[in-house]
C-alpha cells in the first residue's frame, strides 16, 4: 500500500498546479511605485571590447597606432610611400632587392636595440598605441537627466571625461556642437520587495548622439601632454622615433659586401612616415561620430526614495544601462554603468 499512497501524494500537487490553467491565472503581485522625478547629474562609463570595435572606423584607427606598434619599420616605409615621399622610391630604385628586403628588420631592431632615458623607441610608441586605445575604447560620457512630473524627460550630454593617472581629464561639450539629447524619456521608482523594502529606479528607452572624435582627440592631446609632456599625437611619435639615429643605425647595415648607405633618404622615410601616421591618426579620431548611443533601458538602486513618508530619490547607485552604440558599422552592444545625484 505504501507505492500507491507515495504515487498519491506526488500526483496531488500537480493536480492542482493544473488547475491553475490560462482560464484560471495566478494573483499578480501588486509591487508599490512612484514616478522618477528630478534633475540628476549622470555620469555614465563605457566599455567598449576591442573585437567589437575592429570592424569600422574606431578599428581603422586602433589599428593605425597598432601597426606602428607591432611592425614600426614596415609602417614607415608604407606611410612614407603612401604619402608621395620620393625617397621611398629612389632608394627601391637603388638597392638590391637582398637589401630592400630587409630595411624594415633593421628599422625595427633599431627601434627596439636604441635607448634614450632607459627607454627604446619602441617601447615609446607601444605607449602610445596603449593611451590611444585607454581614450577610444574606456571613457565616461557626463550628462543632465531632468524629468518632471507629468512630462517627458531630457537627457542630455554635457562631457566626455577620459582616465589618466592625475585624475579624470574632462572635454565640455560645445554649446554649439551638433549633439542630439534623449527625449520623452520615463523614469519609475518601484519597491520589489514591499513599502519598506529597497528602491529600485527605472529608466525608460531613450538615445542621444554626440560627434564623439573631435571630444576624443582634444581628451588625447590633454593626456598626451599630462604623460608624455608632448602637445599632440605628432609631438608623441617625434619625440618616440630620432629619425637622425634611425638612419644612421640603417644606413651602417651590411649584408656581405653590400651596404645599404644614402643616409639622408632614411631620414627622409622616417620623417615622411611619422608625419603621414600623425594626420591619419588624428583625421581618422576626429572623423569617429557616434551617431546614436541607445540607452535601451538602466535600472538603478533609488537611494532616499520612500513611500512612507514620501521621498524622492536623491541619488542612483550601482546602475546599469543595457545600451547600444553605432560605431559607423551598425549598433553594436556596449557595457555601461552609471551612477547620478540629483
């Protein structure tokens, strides 16, 4: 008897989990609201994973400084050639093709054998390509939520502020800049977890844009002389590379009998390369705009919020924005967190 009375007591509960079918739903949990009132200062950090990046125009300027990074010799010679410098093509005419084929190499070992201040070359421009990647990739974007009750709400940018040992180093945006603020943007204050549990806010679905390069480069030039006492991305590789010391180093290699020689073109090269990879940084940084950054929705703990008695919130804390951005190659998701005080 006892198989059938343990067959009974299994059935019983799913009998009548059954009866509680479509026509017969379970009680909704009333859980106690409020509207999101107030004019908050947001500030909103941003991730964005590299492999996310590669595909547009953010990429095409990672990889630019990365290139210099990782093959500084092969860079040169084609940012040289491709800025029209006559030099490249004058030496190809004269050198041997075993010579030719190893330019790059010497530049290369050159850059990473050299030292000034205990410190190569290439090391310097390995730094480089590190501040580059820490402001394009690692910012904080600064704005003004105001939401009133009864109305749609506006979120609106106000800065972008990029990290740097000293502290964050913070660019306005331009009163006159072409950004497009958040509107009809919904604020809710619930509490899961009764009257007098925690407050959770609630940020409704809004998207804003900002040309976001020209605010990343000014944000570069300012970390650029905060580290490297240098004005500009130019300033950073000039200072990194002594194309005097670069020639000399290759115009002295031998391979057998042959030597490579004619000095004055390498200095050539490796200025013309330098200058051509400065303005392809710089136009490529300013061109990045970020035409729709999507805030799909953000969830906050609502500090000060109270029903009883009633209290808005005064703060968010620990916030999450599920969020977008259009990187010029379509909406791509972005890891954000925010916080705000009103």
């Amino acid at each position: 008897m006892r198989p059938t009375r343990s067959l009974h007591l299994l059935v019983a509960p799913v009998l009548a989990l059954s009866a509680c079918g479509p026509d017969d739903p379970s009680p909704e949990v009333d859980v106690p609201s409020a509207p999101l009132e107030g004019t908050f200062a947001v500030s909103s950090r941003f991730e964005v994973p590299a492999t996310v990046a590669a595909p547009g125009p953010l990429g095409d300027a990672l990889r630019l400084v990365h290139s210099l990074a990782t093959d500084p010799g092969t860079a040169l010679l084609d940012l040289a050639e491709d800025a029209g410098v006559p030099a490249v093509g004058e030496l190809r005419m004269v050198l041997p093709d075993s010579l030719e084929a190893k330019l790059a190499g010497w530049m290369n070992a050159h850059l990473e054998a050299a030292t000034a201040g205990g410190v190569s070359p290439h090391a310097r421009i390995v730094e480089l390509d590190g501040l580059v990647r820490s402001v394009l990739l690692r910012w904080e974007l600064r704005s003004e939520l105001r939401i009133a009750e009864g109305a749609g709400g506006r979120h609106e940018p106000l800065a972008l502020a990029f990290d740097s040992p000293a502290g964050p180093i913070v660019v306005p945006v331009d009163a006159t800049a072409p950004v497009t603020a958040g509107v009809d943007v919904t604020g809710t204050v619930t509490w899961p977890g009764g009257p007098r549990g925690e407050a959770v806010a609630t940020v409704g679905g809004h998207a804003m844009g900002i040309p976001f390069g020209r605010y990343a480069l000014d944000g570069l030039d300012r970390l650029l002389l905060s580290e490297l006492g240098v004005p500009d991305v130019a300033g950073a590789l000039a200072a990194a590379v002594d194309c005097d010391a670069l020639a000399a180093s290759v115009a002295a290699r031998c391979a057998g009998p042959l030597c490579v020689g004619h000095r004055e073109a390498l200095v050539e090269i490796c200025l013309g390369g330098l200058a051509e990879a400065a303005a392809r940084i710089e136009d490529r940084v300013t061109a990045l705009d970020f035409e729709a950054i999507h805030f799909e929705r953000g969830t906050a703990a609502a500090i000060g919020a109270s029903l009883d008695p009633p209290a808005g919130a005064t703060a968010l804390r620990d916030g999450v924005w599920t969020a977008s951005i259009d990187l010029g190659n379509g909406a791509e998701a972005a890891t954000a967190t925010f916080t705000a005080v009103r």
